[in-house]
C-alpha cells in the first residue's frame, strides 16, 4: 500500500497484508504533521528447521508491536521506534 504522507488521515484507518501464513494487521493515523503512529499485531505460523537436529517444525507468532514513522528526520522527544522516511 502506497499513501503520500501529506493525505494520511488524523483518523485510525484499518491496515492489513499477509505473506504466506504471517498478518500483520493494525492501525495507522497521523499524530503531527510529519509524525504517523502504526499499532499493529504480526501473528500466525512459520516454518522453522532445528539447527542442531535438522527437523522441521512449525512456530506461532503472535507479536503486538507499535512504531512511528516520520516524514523526514525526526527531531522530536519520542523514545520509541521512529523511522525516518524520505
């Protein structure tokens, strides 16, 4: 999904994608004019081999994350994950 950063909403909008068995599905919204906020749950099951015995098997994921994405640097006071887009 590509959205110019100017015509991000102030309001939550629902995000979702999967890639093979994994969706990641959340939120987003614009907090500041050059600050977007992204919550978002990664959750479902990935293929995994043992490295010392070389079996496969199959690991769930369920991850709840959030992280912040800024329209150029970020010169804020925010402590958590920012990444800087250009």
């Amino acid at each position: 999904m590509k959205i110019e950063f100017r015509k991000v909403p102030s309001t939550k909008k629902d995000i979702s994608t999967s890639f093979n068995s994994v969706e990641l599905e959340g939120t987003f919204c614009k907090i500041s004019p050059s600050l977007v906020k992204i919550e978002s749950t990664l959750k479902g099951l990935v293929p995994l081999d043992c490295y010392k015995c070389g079996t496969s098997f199959d690991k769930n994921i369920s991850e709840e994350f959030t992280f912040y994405v800024s329209d150029g640097i970020y010169s804020g006071d925010l402590e958590e994950l920012i990444i800087e887009v250009d």
